[in-house]
C-alpha cells in the first residue's frame, strides 16, 4: 500500500493552475510514509515475537 501511494503520487503529477497555486495529490505522501512505517513495526514484533517463542 505504501508503494501504491507513493507510486500514485508521482503518477498523477503536480502542476501549476493560471493562478500559481500548486495542484498536487500531498495527502499521499505522509499516508506512503505512514503505512511505510507501520508496516516496519509491524514485522519488527513479528519478529521479536517469533524470536521469543523460539
């Protein structure tokens, strides 16, 4: 999921509208980010735990 976000932010772009405001999907990349990081938790007390049980 992290992959896909990231990957849809730089395929649907950014660009500048006749005003000079910036258009771009930004809520993507913190989200990309997030479900990175979670997911670098999640299999790290994956591995703890299969670690404690030995």
């Amino acid at each position: 999921m992290s992959l896909l976000c990231m990957m849809g932010y730089h395929l649907i772009g950014s660009s500048v509208d006749d005003r000079g405001v910036l258009i771009e999907p930004f809520a993507l990349i913190p989200l990309g980010w997030g479900l990175l990081l979670l997911s670098l938790v999640v299999q790290w007390f994956r591995l703890l735990r299969a670690n404690a049980l030995g």
